[in-house]
C-alpha cells in the first residue's frame, strides 16, 4: 500500500480543503531517480524540496468527511482571492445550465484577486433564441452560490469548440495562453490545435 496524505503550505495535514498530495513512506516499485540526473538535484527538486521528508507528488487533493481522495493536477488549481479552487469544481456547478454543453475553467492574473476565473463555455446544439449575456449572468450566480462569491467568474465566454486533447481531455493550459497572448506549448497531442487560435482571435475581437 502507500502511505498518503494532503498537506497545506507548512506541511500540515488538512481535511475538507484542497492541499498538497504528499506520501510519507517509500512504496514498492517507487522511483529512485530520473533519466540523466547524475548528481540527483532534479530529483530532490522535483519531489523533496518543498516539504521535509514527504515525497511531493505534484498533485493538488482534498479529502472528504468519508476519507476520499478527491485528486487534481495541482498546476491546475487556482488561488482566488487567497482561496484555492480546482476548475472542476465550478465547471460541474456551470454544467447544471440546461444551455451549456461543456466548459473549461481556466485563471487569470488580476491585480486584485490574484487570480480571476474565465469561463469558456459550448452551447448546446439547438438552442433557439441563445442570449449570451442571460447565459453568462446565470453562470455568474450559479458559481456564487454553488462555489462562493468569490469565485464568480469575471468572464464567461461562448466559444464554437474547446481545444481537447485526442483522449478527449479539455486542455486549459492552452486556452489560458490563448488569453494571455502567450505561447500554448506542445500542441501535438491535440485533436483540434486550430481552436486555440480560434478562441484567441475571439478574445481579441472582443477588446
């Protein structure tokens, strides 16, 4: 078995709020280094510089009042306001809209917040007399009373297609550098790579 637990910050364990997935023992078949790391200071950077003795996994987790691992990839969750929200949890509130297809999450630096939350969303297929900016208001009160007022999206966007990888996995990554005006990275994994110009053209049309 593993021996894992969720930390905050300084290291101390955490129940009912998301933190840092760390385990506390080796576990069998545990990696002992990495590819071309000779002297080791990738490793020890990657995995046990942050929090003395713990392996950090580099994954954000919360668990719940029954012991369940709620997992997420920690590059994922934004700090808000000082509070800390994983995409997931407002993209399911925004997936109870009967307009709405799918969504993607994703934050953006605001002077006040820290973070903001835009919202990139498809409509469904059908829908006659679409009024984006009644859409978008319900959003908006539907992440404040499912999530927090804090977490209130500053925008939500309609868009024609969300960039997904070929497993089917919604890339945030490359629509938060869509709005940022920065390089996406690696898009050969992607099923649809044009709709991050897409949505970047968009965002641009729109300012």
């Amino acid at each position: 078995g593993m021996d894992v637990d969720v930390v905050d910050d300084a290291g101390r364990p955490v129940r009912g709020e998301i933190g840092e997935l760390v385990c506390r023992q080796p576990w069998p078949s545990m990696t002992r280094g990495i590819w071309n790391d000779d002297d080791g200071l990738r490793f020890f950077e990657e995995y046990w510089s942050t929090f003395e003795g713990l392996w950090r996994h580099g994954d954000h987790a919360l668990v719940d009042e029954r012991g369940w691992f709620i997992l997420g990839r920690s590059d994922d969750v934004m700090n808000v306001a000082g509070k800390r929200v994983a995409p997931a949890e407002i993209e399911s509130v925004v997936a109870t809209d009967e307009a709405i297809a799918e969504s993607a999450v994703v934050g953006v630096p605001d002077v006040a917040k820290g973070e903001a939350v835009w919202i990139f969303y498809v409509a469904k297929q059908h829908t006659d007399g679409f009024d984006e900016e009644a859409v978008a208001e319900r959003v908006r009160r539907l992440v404040a009373e499912g999530v927090g007022k804090p977490f209130a999206p500053s925008r939500v966007v309609r868009v024609e297609r969300l960039p997904k990888t070929r497993s089917a996995k919604i890339m945030r990554r490359a629509i938060r550098a869509a709005v940022l005006g920065t390089d996406p990275g690696d898009l050969s994994g992607a099923e649809n790579p044009e709709a991050v110009d897409e949505i970047r053209t968009l965002l641009q049309g729109q300012r």
